[in-house]
C-alpha cells in the first residue's frame, strides 16, 4: 500500500467515526460572517464579544495537548481558531482531535479574540464537521511541482497559490472592462451558433463532431460567429459585438491554444481607420482600469499602451528583416529563406509560405503597433487598399512580438468574395487543412446588401501578454492529455 492509500484507509476511519456522531457531508451550514469581514470588523466584533460562524477548509493544524490551533480558509482570506478543552466540551473536542485533518471543511462557532502573540482569532464554542477530505493536500510550500499534474489537478493548485487565484479574479475584470466599453459605446451583445455548416471568419483547422438528428457532420467555430455578425448588419444592427468560445485543432504553444475565448465586433459605416482608433482606446481602458498602468514587459520586450502606436508595412517589414520583396521572390526563394532562417513551416502554397515568414519577422517588434497593408492572399475577407492593388485594409495590433488581434475593413462586394473564396477552395483542394471554407450562403447575403463595415477580434492572448504568462496558464481548466 501507497503512501497516499495509508492516508486515505486513515481518513475512511475517520470518516466513520464522524458518521456514528451525524452527517459528515451536511447540506446546510450556517454562517454568519466571511472571513474577511470578521477582519474589516474586528475592533467591533472583539470588543461587544459577537458569538460568530464562520465556515471553509482547514489549512493547518498546530498544538497538542489541551489546546490546538487551526487556520481556516474560505475564498476572502484565513483567520486562526483556537480550540480549548476546557471552552470546548470534552467530548466534542476529542471527536475534532481524533477526526479532523488539513483539507477538511468545517465551520465554528465563537468569540473573537486577539491572542498573547498579537494574532487575531476566533475562540471556538463549538464545532461542525461540514465536508471530510479522503485524500491530503499538497505540501503548503512546495505545491504541485509536475506542470502536466497541476493543470490536471487545477482545483489544488488554485486553492494553494493566492497569486493564481487573484489572476483570474483580474480576468474576469478584462472581460467585463470589455463588455462594459462595448457597450457604452452602442454595439449590441449577441450570441451567435457555435456549431456550423461551414467555417468561417479565420484561417485554421476546425473540430468536427456529428449531429445525430439530422445526421450530418457538423464544425465547431474557428471565429466568434464572423459571418453570422456581419449577417446582422444586413439585418439592420449596425454595432454588434459577442464574447465567446473558439475552437481550432491546430498546434500549442505559449500563445496558442484549441480552445480559447474571444470578442469581435462589427460596426456599420466604418472602415479599418476607425476600427484603430477604437482598438487603441481599447486596449488603453482595459490597461488602466485592470492594473492601473500602461507599461508592460513580456519576454523582455517592454511595451507602452500609451505611446504613440507605430504603423507598419507587411511587405516593407518582411523585405526589411529578410531582404525578400515579397512582389518579385518565386516560391523557392520563399522556402529557401525559410530553411535559411531555420524556420519550419507546413504545406508549400504561397499563401502558407508567406504567412510564416511574416510570422518570424514579428518576433522583432515590440510595439505596440498596428500591421497593415497584408496581401490580398493571406486576407479573404478584407477590402482592397485604394490605389495600392493587392494590399488589403487590414490591421493587426503587435506587442511584445506577437499578434493579438485581428480587424478589416470587411469585404462586402459579392462578387469578389466569390472570386477570393474559390482560391481558398483551391488550397483546400490541394491540401492546405486552414485555408478558409466556401461559405455559399454568406455570399447570397452580400448579394441582398451588407452595408461598409469594420469588424475586429481579439482573445485571451493579449490577457496573458499583460500578465507575462503562457496562454495555458491563464486558463482555470486547460486541456490536458489523459493519464489513462
């Protein structure tokens, strides 16, 4: 038998000790104050001698004899208990001393009170026993040191790294700070289908599931419902915008995951020069109202919101970096930079080609900047740049090397999205797994009318840049390979 397993047979009989004085797991607890308010009112508390409850999961245990000390923990903060023999009934202190152990969840009832060494704490009357623990909790300063395991076992993680806990109370804020700008600027919250016919919005590889009742394969998004908002301008809202999940079966890596969450927005009688200005206001507001500065650093690259952003050229930038102009280099000369550069890189069409060249180029810059000006061929459902054939009205925000997010100023000519759809058709047919799927439908809503618009997208990435974390770790349940 495990370590582990002598524990738990331990626990078991303990557990059936308690059972022979109630209900170890009971429904209903009472409380009559979170920790953290015992602590906001304790001057007052101490001195009226308050009889309060207080409920959450035992942290540590100390002492011996007639006296024991336990610090307990709910999702406010920690507060000490003293437990005493000659406060406490002789019975019920020899049930908590012969029963309870660190991971358990239990409530007291007591006095507050402030110990010979100064420590704030709560004088225990009486005691309940609300959720018994079979299995231990971590090692208090060394945690759970295996990544893979931390991730799998997240609520133990969570629970024993304060720091973890207040990074998603801070997510939690970015998103809200986001809802909130949206909003207070007109654009309406919608939902839109997360399973479709066809994908469309981004290029990448989608997830595909089948539906039973009408027995067709079916795809999960790759985009927050793109084609389905711009769906809506048609229909008459002219500022829309959704907060939701996307799923890609595509690789990891710091900055990339299968399943993520993202915002886009639509907004009617506006271009990509609009669609900057609101995003750079964005970006600013989420800054100051979710860690009260501007300033950043990831990676070792330090960023500014706050500056001026920069305006850079896709070709200009490349040719720049790696002395190809991309109008003139063959496809072999592509890939012979690429090799050059050390640079792997999937599927030999110009558009994937291009793509990862470019994607080693932005490593460089730091920002924060807006990329601009992308080949029509990387870019399907952007507008062409007026008097400046095959570029498109594309803008990417850039800090610290990496793009986090994505706007046009969305096509809205039928034909022509016809046109650019049949070349993403063709990379299909020659193997390319994330070039962008025909979409017959959308095009029949372009031909009915969908007024000039921009539309933009970004997700949890830019949280975990302004965090300085892979993306992995900004997630509460990241997916994690079986152990089986």
């Amino acid at each position: 038998m495990s370590g582990l397993d002598e524990v738990r047979a331990e626990r078991i009989k303990k557990l059936a000790i308690l059972k022979e004085h109630g209900n170890p797991y009971p429904a209903r607890v009472t409380r009559t104050h979170e920790i953290n308010s015992i602590h906001s009112e304790y001057e007052t508390l101490a001195t009226v001698g308050t009889v309060v409850s207080v409920v959450g999961r035992v942290m540590v245990i100390r002492g011996q004899g007639a006296i024991l000390f336990v610090v307990l923990k709910d999702a406010s903060g920690t507060i000490q208990l003293v437990y005493k023999e000659d406060v406490l009934s002789r019975e019920a202190f020899s049930l908590f001393t012969a029963t309870v152990d660190g991971g358990d969840f239990i409530s007291a009832t007591g006095t507050v009170f402030t110990t010979e060494r100064g420590e704030r704490s709560i004088l225990a009357q009486a005691w309940q026993m609300v959720t018994k623990s079979l299995l231990p909790l971590p090692d208090k300063y060394h945690g759970l040191q295996d990544e893979e395991e931390r991730l799998r076992k997240r609520y133990l993680d969570l629970l024993t790294r304060d720091e973890l806990r207040d990074l998603f109370w801070r997510k939690a804020r970015f998103w809200d700070v986001t809802r909130e700008f949206m909003k207070e600027r007109g654009f309406l919250e919608v939902e839109t289908p997360t399973l479709e016919l066809t994908t469309g919005g981004a290029e990448a590889r989608p997830f595909v599931t089948h539906h039973n009742d009408y027995d067709i394969d079916v795809f999960l998004r790759i985009s927050v419902g793109e084609l389905w908002q711009k769906r809506l301008l048609a229909a008459g809202f002219e500022k829309v915008f959704e907060i939701g999940r996307v799923y890609r079966n595509e690789g990891s890596s710091v900055n990339h995951l299968q399943e993520f969450t993202n915002l886009e927005f639509y907004q009617a009688y506006a271009d990509y020069e609009d669609g900057m200005k609101l995003v750079e206001e964005l970006y600013r507001t989420i800054a100051l109202k979710v860690y009260g500065k501007t300033s950043f650093a990831r990676n070792g690259q330090v960023f500014d919101l706050a500056q001026e952003w920069q305006r850079i050229d896709y070709k200009d930038e490349i040719k720049a970096q790696t002395g190809l102009d991309l109008d003139r280099a063959s496809d072999e000369q592509l890939k012979e930079k690429l090799t050059e550069l050390n640079v792997k890189y999937e599927g030999g069409n110009r558009e994937r080609l291009t793509d990862t060249l470019w994607k080693y180029c932005r490593k460089q810059i730091s920002g924060p900047a807006f990329l601009i000006n992308h080949p029509k061929l990387v870019s399907p459902l952007a507008k062409e740049v007026v008097g400046k054939p095959g570029a498109t009205q594309r803008f990417q925000p850039i800090i610290a090397g990496t793009e986090v997010g994505n706007g046009y100023s969305e096509l809205n000519d039928p034909l022509e999205q016809h046109e650019r759809f049949s070349l993403q058709q063709e990379l299909i047919t020659q193997g390319d797994r994330e070039a962008m799927m025909f979409d017959y439908e959308f095009v029949e809503m372009l031909e009915h009318g969908m007024p000039p618009a921009c539309g933009f997208g970004f997700g949890e990435r830019l949280f975990a840049i302004l965090e300085d974390r892979p993306i992995r770790d900004v997630q509460l349940f990241p997916l994690v390979r079986s152990k089986n």
